[in-house]
C-alpha cells in the first residue's frame, strides 16, 4: 500500500483538514452523558454575480470561491467552454465573488433568485441542461481496473474534512492511477463545480480524466459529468434509475459502489479494460472505511 509521499505529492489541490477557516470545534455529550469535544465543518453564504448581474447565493464552506463561480457558471450554461474571462474578484468580508467578461450578460428573463442549501439537491437549475446529453459526445477513453482499485484506495486514505469531520462530500478529478484535484464542500454539487471550475481555469482537456464522487450517481451528477466533457464517472455510493438511463444515452461510462475490490458498471462497459486480478485486492478495510459506508450517502 502507498505511503503518504507515494501519492499525495501527486495532488494538485487536495483538502486542508487543519485549516482553521473550514471547521471548528464544538462541546456536546455523547451516548453515555460523558462531556465530547467534536470537530464540524463551517458553512457560510457566497453571493455570486456575473458581470452586474446577481446570480445566486450558494452556503459553501468557503474555499476555491473562484473555482466554484466559474464552474458554477459554467454547469448552469451561463458560460461556455472557450469564454473570455477577465476576472474573476473575491471579497471574503462582504461574502461576494464576481466574474467578469468582456460582454455584458443578461439573465433576467431566466432567472429567480434562490439560496442553495446545504442539503445534496440542487436548489437551483437554469437552461436546458439536458441538453449536454444530445450535444456531447465523449471521447473514447479506457478504465483499467488497476486504476481503479488504486484510485479507491488513494482517495479513501488522503486526509480531509470528511474523514475529520464529516458531513461533507468530496469530488476527484484523476488521470489514470493518480488522483489530481480533491475538492470538499457541504454540498455535491459544490464540490462537482470547484472541479469544472478548475477545469476551465487551466484548460485541462477533460477527455483523459476520471471522474470519482462521493456522493449519489444521480441525473445531474450524470450530466454535470457529461458537461465537462468527462466520460468515466465512478462513486462510492449508488445510483439512481434515471441517472443510469442518461449515462447510458450520454456513452457515459458509469460506475457505482467501488469499495475495495467491488464495483459495479451499468453503463459504458466496453471502456474496461480487466488487467487485474480482483483477488489480489484487498478488501477495504475498517479504518479507511469513510462514514457512510454501509450505505449509498
């Protein structure tokens, strides 16, 4: 098993469970009445506006708030691929980030503004954003199940305020073996657009990328996924019928409940490539085991 420099150092951005901006920590009693001291995670308000123009107000828990505008935008079909973005301002005291482009948008006819909450819905969707499923089509790619079995275990050991914390979902971009970009937020959707946020920010060609999620293989994991131009999309946790039907339409590649040496693929199985033995693999063990684990979170 890799030791800590083996794959960290891999990591261009990965959670800082240790920053004190992120979380906190509370006194409480636990099951027997004996005093526990317990460390949460913070939530706070960022109001996002697009030129002149506001937005949205997103509880987030406040780090890469110009990854999260920008894929933000970029999910809700407010910005494409390609844009010219010449800043992106971020005012910590009054909880604002604007993105600013050399042409004025206008957005009032779609919108009505609403604060996302906490919670994994979506609060919000503006556009069609089905119709990335019927415009896109994904780039062949190839999943080697040794890929996989290493990802897992890379991603289920690196620290983060999931494992200190919880109550939080995290989201990977990775390149084969190597887990690149580790973005933590109190909502799925968050995390999902730091990365495509980050994505736009470099202009990284997401074709050769895996996704990995945390959180539910739902339809808008599905074509947020797709959006970005990803084709793997792999989860901890389970799925939901239509968002198996959308991938499979998508030629997503669509995996769910990979823990250890398990897995299981509903869609884009002929991206597999099977170079290992599941038998080799250990099974992933209790104290790696993130909350959650005895269920799809």
């Amino acid at each position: 098993m890799p030791t800590g420099g083996d794959f960290l150092d891999d990591y261009l951005v990965r959670p800082d469970p240790a920053a004190a901006r992120l979380g906190a920590t509370v006194r409480g009693i636990d099951q027997t009445g004996a005093a526990v001291e317990t460390r949460v995670v913070t939530e706070r308000a960022l109001t996002l506006y697009l030129n002149a123009q506001e937005i949205v107000t997103m509880m987030t828990i406040g780090d890469h708030p110009d990854y999260l505008a920008l894929g933000y935008l970029l999910n809700q079909n407010m910005l494409k691929r390609g844009d010219l973005v010449e800043a992106v301002d971020y005012d910590e005291e009054l909880e604002v980030v604007v993105v600013r482009t050399p042409e004025r948008t206008d957005f009032e006819q779609k919108l009505k503004k609403k604060t996302l909450t906490s919670g994994c819905a979506q609060g919000t969707a503006f556009g069609d954003l089905m119709e990335a499923i019927d415009e896109i089509e994904l780039p062949k790619a190839e999943l080697r199940t040794s890929w996989l079995y290493a990802l897992t275990r890379k991603i289920n050991t690196t620290p983060s305020l999931y494992l200190e914390a919880g109550a939080i979902h995290g989201c990977v971009l990775c390149e084969q073996d190597k887990p690149l970009v580790y973005m933590e937020d109190v909502g799925r959707h968050n995390a999902v657009d730091k990365v495509a946020g980050w994505l736009f920010r470099h202009d990284v060609d997401p074709g050769r990328m895996i996704f990995y999620t945390t959180g539910r293989l739902t339809s808008e994991m599905v074509i947020k996924t797709v959006r970005m131009g990803i084709p793997i999309l792999v989860s901890r946790s389970g799925f939901t019928e239509w968002g198996v039907e959308l991938a499979r339409k998508a030629g997503l590649t669509l995996i769910g409940r990979a823990r250890g040496k398990r897995f299981i693929a509903l869609s884009g199985e002929d991206r597999i490539v099977f170079d290992q033995d599941p038998d080799s693999v250990e099974d992933e063990g209790g104290k790696h085991r993130r909350k959650g684990a005895g269920g799809d979170d």
